[in-house]
C-alpha cells in the first residue's frame, strides 16, 4: 500500500524532504507542495510535482495521506492543527513549535483525531551523535558524568527569517531543539536543573551564541554550546567517564577513547612529579602504562531510517520513535532555558 505525501513550505528543507522521499523511500511518493510564494509553487511544478493553489486545495485532496511541514516556525502550530483535523497524517520540522503550551495544542489535536503526529528530529540519526550514544549505552568507558555538545559555525548571524524573533529565530530553538532532544534521548532521568546563558552578539532579536547547562537526576551535567562566532572550535563531542574518555572532533567523526587499564599498579600515585607547571599530583600526566587507546565504535546509520519508522507505524503499527512527549520534554526545557537568561540564574525544574 502506496502513500502520497504533500509537503508545505518548498525552501531549503522542504526541497530535501522531497529529494530524500523519492530517491530512498519507495512506499511513499511525494504528490505536491503548497508554498505562499510564487516562486516556490513554479519550482515544484518544474520538478514534475503538483502545486496547490491554496492551502485549502491541499487539505480537501484526499488522495494525500501525510503533510510535511517546513516552514518558519512561527506558522507550525497552526498548520499542523489544520492538517490533523483535514484527516492528514503529519511530520512537522522542529523546532515543531515555539513554545511547549503551543505543542500541547497540537498534540490535543492529534490524539483528537487519531492521526499520527511526528517531529522531524532527524540529527537522532547523526553518525557523531550515535557514536557516543553507543559509548553510552554500552557502557564502553564506566558511568558517564559530564557531556559537553558543541556546534560552532563563524559565519556571524543568523540568516533571513531566523534573524527575526516573531518567527522564533535565534539558536537556542534552531540547534538548541536538536541538541537538547539527542541528550534527552540518551540520558534517561529527569532534567532538574538549566542554566542558559543566550548572548546576541549580532543580532537585536535573537540569541546566536549561547551555551546551556543541563543537570540531570541522576547525576549526569552537561553543556550545550551552539557558536556562530568560532575560529577555533571545541570538538564536537568530549565525553567524560568514570573509566575514561572520548572525543568525536567534528561531522566527519575523527576521534578516539582513551580508557584506563583498570589493572594498572597505582603505586605512583602518591609520587610528586616535577612538570613545567612546578611540582603537582593531580595535573601530572599520567603514565602511559595506566591508559590504553582505542578506536572509536563503528556505527550505521542513515536519515532516511526517520520516514521508514513512519511508514512501519501507519502500515504495521510499528511503534513511532520521535514521539511529540519527547519533543513536548525537549520544548519545556526550552522553556526553562528563557526563563533562565531572562532571570541570570539556574532554574530548578523536573522535566
Ligand atoms: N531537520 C533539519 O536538519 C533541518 C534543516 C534545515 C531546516 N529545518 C527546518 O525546516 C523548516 C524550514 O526551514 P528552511 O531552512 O527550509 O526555510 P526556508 O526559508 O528555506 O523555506 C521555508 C519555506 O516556507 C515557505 N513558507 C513560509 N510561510 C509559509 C506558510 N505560512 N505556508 C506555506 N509556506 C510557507 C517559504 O515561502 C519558504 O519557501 C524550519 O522549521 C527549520 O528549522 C530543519
């Protein structure tokens, strides 16, 4: 059984739901878009693709199944209530709202009609991100207890629309939604405390160099640094263990563990050692004897495997992995993180 999908808002992002539909998902063919300009509605019928004349013309085809939204966030909430109640399946592009009271919204919506309502979170599907989640899960290096996640671009401020705070612009709801939601998908306890520190270096509306704080029941603390001011960058990953350590550099994965030898003599411990930095215990290298080197953990893994779990749900009632209770968690922490900068101080929460 085929499915026919509509995309609405044909930019940057609706182009490549397009591209990705077609050439890696054969149960789901991409019938047309509505986009409010012109332009965008002519370039999909140059790609072959009907182009709606109004939203409405859209939402009365019943030959259309599922809508992908990406537009600017500012027009998710509504457009996603309109396309549950016409009977529509939908996958919304994140951040899916502003705010978690509009998200509860949609979500009311979508148990309202039964249909299935699903975030496009697809950096759950990063090879860097699921390199260390599988450090985690495995418990490769001991317990984790401090992650630090970090993307930093230099190119200054946020472009078009995400300049602007009536549509939600700003980091922390553009990369902050994707890097929050991986944490809370691989740290499974409470967020009882944020701490945001937004700095607009650029911009009068919106944040664009921020670093957030995340505390979590269980002992583990992160942060979150998103930079658009970077010349020298952080890796992308640092993982902090009890038994060890392990960075991802950047996109393309480079990196290393470095574990201990659980089984090393520890006699030196108590030695003083001599270093440039005058006579110290605890700053001193290690012996190298006590650590070992290991290759970071192979992983598979693939965008596209998003629209697959959705076809799996609507054709074998597979269960849905990017659930809008984990996306409604990710928007209250979001919440928290305003609420933080505004207040210049740490928000205790239990999210
Ligand atoms: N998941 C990802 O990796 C990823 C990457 C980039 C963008 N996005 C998301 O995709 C969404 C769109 O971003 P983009 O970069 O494609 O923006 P864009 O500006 O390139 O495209 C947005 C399109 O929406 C259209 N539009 C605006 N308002 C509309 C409305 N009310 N009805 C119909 N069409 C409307 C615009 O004309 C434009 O063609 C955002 O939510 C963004 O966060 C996600």
């Amino acid at each position: 059984m085929g499915h026919k999908l509509a995309i609405i808002g044909f930019g940057g992002m609706g182009g490549w739901h397009c591209q990705n539909i077609t050439e890696k998902i054969d149960e789901i063919t991409v019938k047309g878009v509505w986009d409010i300009r012109e332009e965008a509605r002519e370039k999909a019928k140059g790609q072959g693709l009907y182009a709606y004349s109004s939203l409405d013309e859209l939402l009365n085809d019943d030959e259309i199944d599922i809508v992908t939204i990406a537009t600017p966030y500012d027009f998710h909430k509504q457009l996603v209530i309109d396309c549950l109640e016409a009977g529509k399946n939908v996958v919304c592009e994140k951040p899916v709202a502003l705010n978690s009271a509009e998200l509860v919204e949609m979500i009311n919506a979508s148990k309202r009609t039964g249909k299935l309502f699903s975030i496009h979170q697809n950096r759950r599907w990063d090879k860097d991100y699921r390199i260390i989640k599988e450090i985690v899960d495995k418990e490769m290096l001991g317990t984790p207890y401090f992650i630090e996640s970090r993307v930093q671009g230099s190119r200054g401020a946020m472009h078009g629309w995400r300049g602007h705070k009536i549509n939600g612009g700003g980091m922390l709801l553009d990369w902050g939604v994707h890097l929050i939601d991986q944490l809370m998908n691989m740290i499974h306890s409470p967020v009882v405390c944020v701490d945001a520190h937004l700095q607009s270096i650029f911009s009068d509306e919106v944040d664009d160099n921020i670093k957030v704080f995340l505390y979590f029941e269980n002992g583990v603390s992160a942060v979150l640094e998103m930079a658009t001011n970077c010349f020298i960058n952080h890796p992308r990953w640092h993982l902090s263990c009890t038994d060890g350590t392990a960075v991802v550099e950047d996109w393309s994965c480079k990196g290393k563990m470095v574990q201990l030898n659980t089984n090393a003599e520890m006699e030196w411990a108590d030695d003083i050692v001599y270093t440039e930095a005058g006579p110290t215990r605890t700053m001193a290298p290690r012996p190298a004897f006590t650590t070992k080197e290991l290759p970071l953990p192979e992983v598979q893994t693939d965008w596209s495997d998003y629209y697959k779990n959705i076809v799996d749900v609507l054709d074998n009632g597979a269960e849905l992995i990017v659930k809008p209770e984990q996306a409604l968690r990710v928007m209250r922490v979001i919440d928290t993180a305003f609420e933080s900068n505004t207040k210049r101080e740490g928000i205790h929460c239990n999210i």
